[in-house]
C-alpha cells in the first residue's frame, strides 16, 4: 500500500468484521519512528490463527483465498528495519492487539497518509461502531472519541453529512497543531 493509513484503514475494518463494539488506533509518533497501534475487543483469533494471519493465503474471507492486511503490514514495518506483533484472545476479555514499528529515516518508509480521511472513513463506514483514535507526536497530540461524539449528539447518528463534515474539521483543525 502507498500510504500506512490504507493499511491502519484495511487493519480496523478486520477489527470491525470480527464484531469489535470499540476499536482504539494509537499513532505514536517520534523524530525517527512511528509506533502504530490497533486494538479492538472483537472476537478475538485462537493461537493458529494468530500464527497463520501473516500468511497472505490465509484469509476467513469466502470470496477470495488470500488475505493482503496483515502480511502488507508486516512488509512495510520489515522494510523499515521495523516489525510486527499480534496478541489477541478468544473468550472472556477477548481481543485483538496489533502493533507495528515503522524507522522513519529508512528509504522504504511509506508515508502516514490521509489519516484524517481515513478516520472519517471508518465513522461514516461503521456509525454503530466506536473508535478511539489518538496521534501523539513529540509532546502534542490529536484525539477523537465517537463515544463522547455520541454523548454529545444525542441519537444524532454519527454518519449524517453534518456530523461527518464537523469531525473532518475538527480533526484537521488538531493537525494544523501537530
């Protein structure tokens, strides 16, 4: 992928086809690296699975046999000289953590990206589901939680086009200040 933030967009819609009710992305961001972060409470996959997801042929999907998120993932922070850990837990407390190291200064970094537009995706997408979304950089840092979104609003749901605009804003608004 051309940008992480296809990738972040790819990784959370897993997070969202496995019945995740919260998924939390959480950039952390350094002058020379990107911690990137994904963390949901879906149904979590048993150790095989866990072991088999950077395979590109294995895929739960049934309309194809390969399955590019997670193993494109793994590419992008490996060609950093970075890497990729996955824990997830099925059951009580179940869960997915998938966690990437990407060297900013290495020639193969892929860029961040529109992550503001991918973060809008993912809302408008997925209104029913929440998301924590949090880009710390340096001592500065970028936030949006659709739980307190959905305190505020009221029933307003989070896909109507005012809703949408205002958080494309109010996202940018906190970029201008990264």
């Amino acid at each position: 992928m051309k940008e992480l933030s296809l990738n972040i967009l790819d990784i959370v819609e897993n997070s969202v086809k496995a019945g995740a009710a919260l998924t939390e992305i959480l950039l952390e961001e350094t002058e020379d690296k990107i911690v990137l972060t994904i963390k949901d409470d879906g149904c979590g996959m048993d150790e095989q699975m866990v072991k088999s997801v950077i395979d590109p042929f294995c895929t739960t999907r049934t309309t194809r046999k390969v399955g590019l998120g997670i193993p494109l993932l793994k590419m992008a922070a490996e060609q950093t000289g970075g890497g990729i850990d996955i824990v997830s837990k099925q059951g009580e407390n179940h869960g997915t953590i998938v966690s990437a190291v990407f060297f900013k200064n290495h020639i193969d970094f892929t860029p961040l990206g529109d992550v503001v537009s991918t973060i809008v995706t993912l809302i408008q997408g997925h209104p029913d589901t929440d998301f924590l979304f949090i880009h710390k950089k340096d001592d500065k840092e970028v936030q949006l939680d659709t739980r307190m979104l959905r305190e505020v609003l009221e029933g307003v749901p989070l896909n109507c086009y005012e809703v949408i605009k205002w958080t494309q804003d109010y996202l940018k608004e906190q970029y201008e200040g990264l």
